[in-house]
C-alpha cells in the first residue's frame, strides 16, 4: 500500500497502525456493539440490494463489510479498504467464517486507491471518511469508481458538545487533564465532519450531486458500566489524552466511573450520540 499513499495521510495511517489501530482492534466486540445502530441507520439508507458491488471506507475491523454482504449475497461482492494493518486482521478473521460473505478487505488509503473507474453500485462508510488530509480528492477518487447513478451513503459525528457518549466522559476526567491545545475543526479526525456546510460542500467540488445531510440522534451503549468506562477511557478524545498521559488513567477511570454511574440502567449505561447520514449520488 504505501506505494499508493500520499504523504499527506501518513499522520493518520501511521496513527491507526499504532495505539489507535491497536485499541480498536482489541475493543472490536463492545465498540461494535456502542456503534452499530447507527451504521445500520445509514446502510438502511443505502438500501443495498442483491447483486451489488458496494465499497466499505475505512471499513476498520469489518462489522458494516459483514452487514453489507448480507445484504447483495454471494453474486455481489462488497470492497472494504482500510489503511489500518491490525484491524483489516480482525475484519479477515471474522469474515472467513462466513459461508458465501464475498468480502475482499484491501489494504488501501481511500484517497488515492487507484480503482477502476464506474465498477461500483454504491460506496458507505460508518466513521470512516473524516480521516482525509483532502477530502475532496478522496471523495473525488470514491466518485470515480461509482456508476452512473451510484450511491453515496456514510454516518459520521456532529459536534463533541452533543455527543453525550464523548463529551461527558471527557468532562468528567477534563479537571486531571493538562489544558487542551487548541485543534483546527476541520483537521482530520473525528468530528472533522461536524459541520454540514462544509460536508456538502466537500461532496459537491468532489463532483457529487444531490447531497443530503440528516441529523440522527439515538441514545447508544448497552454495557455494563466496567466495560463502558474502561472503553470510553481508551477511545475517542479522552482516550487520545490517556495515550499521551497512560499515567493518570486510573484517577481518570473513577471520574468517568462517578459520572456515568447515573446513566446506568437495565441494559446497560446508554447516552446520546448525535450523527449526520450523509447520501449523494454520482452523478448522470
Ligand atoms: C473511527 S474508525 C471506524 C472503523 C469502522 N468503520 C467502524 O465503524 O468500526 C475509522 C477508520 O477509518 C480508517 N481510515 C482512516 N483514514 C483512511 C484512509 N485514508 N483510507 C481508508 N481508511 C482510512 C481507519 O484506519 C479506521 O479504521
């Protein structure tokens, strides 16, 4: 791959082959379970369909690259890429299971992915397009590879203020935290995407047409409350900062521990998250 990679994603390739990549691989089962509504909010907006050829973005350890090949069966096929090497590993080793899944995962940055031009019905991504030093290049080069008429549908974050599931967990352990250095909002990373406006207008200068960007709001999570506060601690901003100070994670993990306590209930600690469905079309 790294022939294909431009330099300007070697920050967040090298980023989701190190720590991030790690913890994400290993956190696949709970984190899985805290997302996966919302994916499944925009495959239904998808609407794949039998036979289809459909391209999963960033699609980390593979849970929407299963669902969608559910969905187009054994005669369509589904291209999951990803530029991280230890969650294509976990996506591999659960798809190869499944009888008649046909799942290439790629090994591949999504920008500059050399595909052949108009193979594919449709293109998705759960969380996986906010990562692109150029997004319109990167969108421009997924536009290529759609048909006439194909489909664009991805799920990313609206802002950290509403996204309880991040926001109050970094709130709680903020007073232990040196300050925070001011970031670009529009940098690469996850709430990158926040912004509707600049999201369609990304989609359009990449040649997309008809772009539609919906709120979607669902409270998620569904573990225990061990397992949410030692997963909330290891990802998202507040696991970034435990990345780079591992030694206040334990006084860190008892303040989110006290503020999520109140948001347990029967099934689990659930809070709000706050997305935007995102859906374009190719183009004539
Ligand atoms: C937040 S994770 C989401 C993973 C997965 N879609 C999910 O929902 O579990 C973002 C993913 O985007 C991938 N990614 C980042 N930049 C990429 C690029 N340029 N091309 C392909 N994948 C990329 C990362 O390696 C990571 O797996």
């Amino acid at each position: 791959m790294s022939a294909r990679s431009t330099a300007d994603n070697r920050d967040q390739i090298a980023y989701w082959n190190d720590a991030a990549g790690a913890t994400w691989a290993k956190l696949q089962i709970v984190l899985d379970r805290q997302v996966e509504p919302l994916g499944r909010e925009a495959i239904r907006r998808l609407a794949p369909r039998p036979d289809e050829r459909i391209l999963d973005l960033g699609c980390g350890c593979g849970q929407t690259s299963l669902e969608l090949a559910a969905e187009v069966g054994p005669s369509g096929a589904v291209v999951a890429l990803d530029v991280s090497r230890p969650m294509l590993a976990v996506a591999r080793a659960r798809a190869r299971p499944v009888p008649g899944a046909a799942i290439e995962f790629r090994e591949a940055d999504a920008q500059v992915e050399p595909f052949a031009p108009a193979v594919f019905d449709a293109a998705f991504s759960r969380f996986g397009v906010m990562f692109f030093a150029d997004p319109v290049a990167a969108f421009g080069n997924v536009r290529r590879a759609l048909k006439p008429a194909g489909r664009l549908a991805f799920v990313c974050w609206r802002t950290l203020e509403e996204n309880d599931w991040m926001r109050v967990p970094l709130e709680a352990a903020r007073g232990l935290l040196p300050p925070p250095t001011p970031v670009d909002p529009q940098a690469p990373g996850p709430f990158a995407f926040a912004d509707a406006a600049r999201v369609r207008r990304i989609l359009v200068d990449a040649g997309f047409v008809n772009p539609r960007i919906e709120p979607f709001d669902a409270l998620i999570g569904g573990t225990g409350l061990d397992e949410t506060v030692r997963l909330l601690c290891r990802v998202g901003p507040l696991g970034a900062a435990m990345r780079e100070r591992p030694d206040l994670l334990p006084a860190a993990a008892d303040a989110v521990r006290a503020a999520l306590s109140p948001r347990l209930g029967p099934d689990g600690v659930r809070m709000r998250a706050a997305v935007w469905i995102v859906q374009a079309a190719s183009g004539p």
